[in-house]
C-alpha cells in the first residue's frame, strides 16, 4: 500500500532527503494558507444551481461572483470548538459525518486497512503468486503477462507499491535464471502495481480519498475505470513480454541462486477459498454500488465482513500457523498503515475549513480563490482545462508523492475549479488519479521507487533513461482517456 512501510527484515526505502513527509508539506500549506486568508476577502456566488441526484455536478455562473466582508486573520489557538492554526488537526478530523469527509472517510478507510491487513496475513496472495512462477517460468508468454496481470490487479484493488519489494528480491534469481534482467523484475512487479494503482476503480489510497474530498460515491465511474486498467495493464503486459523475449534472446543464462522467500509454504485450497472470497465481495460491493446505492457505512461492513471470512478460512486450514491472535494482529496493522492516510485527509479537511469551506454560495476565501483562477482561464475548451489538470496533478507529484497525500491537498481546489470549467468531478478525480500514479514511476522523490530500485540493484540514472520512453507513452494514452471521459460526459 502506498502509504505502508515495509516489515521489519525486509529491505526499506533509503531516506530521500529532498522529499518532505507529507504531513510537512501540508503544515507549510496551513501557514501559506493563514497568510492567504488575512489579506484576502471572502466571496460567494449568487447565482448557483446545486448538483441534482445523478450527478455532483455543480452550474455556477462566473458573473454572480461577489465579495463579503473583509479579510480576517486566523488566529493561533481557538476557544469554544472555533477553528485556529492549532485547531486545525481536530477539527479537521471531526468535520462531517459518517457519510464523507473526513469523520466517515476516515472510519472506512481504518476498516478497509483493517480487513486488507487479514488478508494479507494470510499468506494467500504471496503463495499464489509464488506458486505461479514456479509453475511457469519456462513459459515466458504465459509468466510474464500473468504476473504482470496479477501485481496489476494488487495496486488497484489495495494500493500494492513497496509490498513488491521482497517479490523483487524473490524474482530477480528466478529471473536470472531464465536470462532475465532487474529491469524486467521492476517491470513485471513495481510498473505493474503502479499502473494498476493509476488506473483503478477502488483504490483506496488514491480514488476513494480523492471521490471523498470531491463528493462522489466511492467506486463510482467504476466501468469507464475498468476499461482503463484493462487496456493499459494489456499494453503494459505486452510491452514488458517484448522487452522480456529480446533480454532472452540477448543474455546469457545465469546460474541458479537460491530464491528469497521460500518458506512461504506451498498454495493450498484455503488459498484458493481466500481469493475467491476477494473475487465475490469485490462483485458485491460493486452490486451494491451501482444498483443499491451504498456508500461508506455499507462499504465498510462489506470489506469487514471480507476480513472476517479470509480469516476464518485460514484459521479453520490451519491452526497452528494462523493463530486467532495473529490474524487479530493482521487488522490490527492494516488499520495503522492508515493512520497517516487518517492524519492527512484530518489536516486537508482543516485547511478547507480554514478557507471558509466548499459552498459556493456560502461567503469563504476558497470561493474567491477559485473565482481568481477561472476567471484566467475562462473560455478554455473543458477537453483542454481537463488536460491541464492532469499535467498539474502529475508535476505536483514530484513535490508530494503520496496518493492520499495529493488526493486531499490538491481535490479541494480542482473539484470546484472543474465545476466552474466545465469538467465533471469525476473528470477531475480521474486527473488526479493519472497524474499521480503514472508519475510514481520515474519520480526520484519517491522513496516506494528508490527503495524498489534499490532492492534491484538499479541506479536511478539507468531507469529513468530506459523508463523515459515508456512514460511518455503512458501519459499519452492517459491524455486520451482524460479527454475522451470529457467528451462522453463522464461523471
């Protein structure tokens, strides 16, 4: 997950000097934004026509804009639950109600780490994998594109980034072997999840904290997303096969060195039950959303009810080695690693408190910010104003590469800018989404990366020169998802 460190005893990201922690970036952003609020005045729209039920979508018109009042500056500490610097974090997390941000977000998202943390202790999904390889290894059209299909899915089901760390250690032998090289494990492995995580409809790191601070459903727009990650997880599946079958053609075989990892055990039935329970409350969440209307409340008990039943089904195969305490443990840290996702979306919610909120006919500071920046590019065609977003979200990901980091930093401002464009919120997210997780591939500000690449055993320089090519390609075809969702509507 995008926000996890790795276990103790595997290797870790080196530290990354010139990369901020998140939760800096967003203290300096408070105080920029105190200084913000007392020289600027706030505003509202008058002429606004609210979102109707089937769509977030927003119809203000740029001429009723007017101003209210004066600047006033923010005050270090408040009494009586009023909001100053020294508030923000509280009041930030206490914001809202169980049916979004940031009160209702954050409980989900505990659960959902929770229930991920069950599965993961498990074993289920690094034995599959692992029994894969060994099945396949001297059937390069089949190996390649499968693990490839299979890390994919990891980013975009649960954020997988630097669980493929000690995969990457257990390949790069196997690789070896077959004639292989590091490049092609970091493709199968890292690209994959990373492109998986751009690309998905349920990520929870990423689309459903960037859908919560805009105010769309989560998993909503899922069939347009799943088309995405098909078509890019099969361009990607294809590019790493060529890239694999030339290194064979070219290497010499390398001799056979143990394989990291080897006492997972062997994949058993219980193995196959756990990834079936995935497969069905993946289908019942999304019944539940596109034909119950569910959200957060309902959400939650479904992957709870996921954890539960991974973890019955490895305790009853096998008591000895899955204890009840350790699959207790097992929810017990998935919901820490999202404890930072927690203070995060806690700390942006505040920062938009702290402009006078997302009501446009309400008088705030945020208004008048988001009137100053339409107004300049007023008369853009939407198709344009959406690309411009995706090429802002992937440049503010050198500076912030966490995904829920920029998910709440940067939704606040673009999800009402687009309603002023003429960008769906959906469009927005989809944006985001892009720009931040293609960027993860190549950006030397990303520790998940340097740590990947240095369990590798590859020089940042070395990938950036071979990865170059691809990522270019890979924000080509982002644009023309990006304009192609504008043109159809997408919302």
């Amino acid at each position: 997950m995008q926000e996890q460190q790795p276990p103790q005893g595997q290797a870790r990201p080196p530290a990354w000097s010139g990369a901020p922690d998140t939760l800096l970036i967003l203290a300096a952003v408070a105080l920029l934004v105190a200084l913000v609020v007392a020289f600027v005045a706030p505003g509202r729209f008058t002429d606004v026509v609210p979102a109707g039920p089937e769509s977030k979508q927003v119809t203000v018109r740029l001429a009723s804009f007017e101003t209210v009042g004066d600047a006033r500056a923010v005050p270090l500490f408040a009494e009586g639950g009023g909001l100053g610097l020294l508030n923000l974090p509280f009041e930030g997390l206490v914001a809202g109600d169980k049916w979004g941000s940031a009160v209702g977000l954050v409980a989900f998202l505990l659960v959902l780490g929770g229930s991920f943390g069950v599965l993961m202790k498990t074993g289920a999904i690094d034995r599959t994998i692992v029994a894969f390889v060994g099945r396949y290894e001297r059937r390069m059209a089949i190996l390649v594109p499968g693990l490839f299909v299979m890390f994919s899915l990891g980013g975009a089901i649960f954020g997988m980034g630097e669980e493929t760390i000690p995969f990457i250690l257990l390949l790069l032998p196997v690789f070896a072997r077959i004639r292989l090289d590091a490049i092609c494990v970091v493709l199968v492995t890292y690209v994959a999840t990373q492109i998986g995580f751009a690309t998905s409809w349920m990520n929870p790191f990423s689309v459903v904290v960037a859908q919560g601070v805009a105010g769309l459903d989560p998993v909503s727009g899922a069939p347009f997303r799943i088309a995405m990650w098909t078509l890019f997880t099969a361009l990607g599946a294809l590019l790493t096969l060529r890239y694999a079958l030339t290194q064979q053609r070219d290497r010499p075989a390398a001799p056979i060195a143990a394989a990291a990892g080897a006492d997972l055990g062997r994949a058993g039935r219980s193995d196959l039950v756990v990834l079936l329970v995935l497969a069905a409350t993946l289908a019942w969440v999304i019944w539940g959303v596109t034909t119950r209307g569910y959200y957060l409340p309902e959400l939650a008990a479904q992957f709870f009810t996921m954890g539960v039943a991974t973890g019955l089904v490895a305790w009853l195969a096998d008591r000895r080695r899955m204890p009840a305490n350790r699959l207790a443990e097992g929810f017990r840290e998935g919901a820490a690693t999202m404890l930072p996702v927690a203070l995060i979306v806690a700390l942006a919610k505040g920062l938009v408190l702290l402009l006078g909120g997302t009501d446009p006919a309400q008088p705030s500071v945020l208004n008048t910010l988001l009137y100053t920046l339409a107004h300049g590019l007023e008369g853009l065609p939407a198709t344009l104003a959406a690309w411009l977003m995706l090429l802002v979200q992937s440049a503010i990901n050198f500076l912030v590469p966490s995904g829920s980091g920029q998910a709440a930093l940067t939704m606040p401002i673009m999800a009402p800018l687009g309603d002023l464009l003429g960008v769906s919120r959906q469009v927005a997210v989809l944006a985001f989404q892009l720009g931040d997780g293609l960027t993860n591939l190549i950006i030397p500000t990303s520790a998940v990366l340097m740590g990947v690449l240095g369990a590798a055993r590859l020089d940042w320089l070395v990938w950036a020169r071979f990865f170059a090519r691809w990522m270019l390609a890979l924000l080509g075809l982002a644009s023309v998802f990006v304009i192609v969702a504008v043109r159809i509507g997408y919302a």
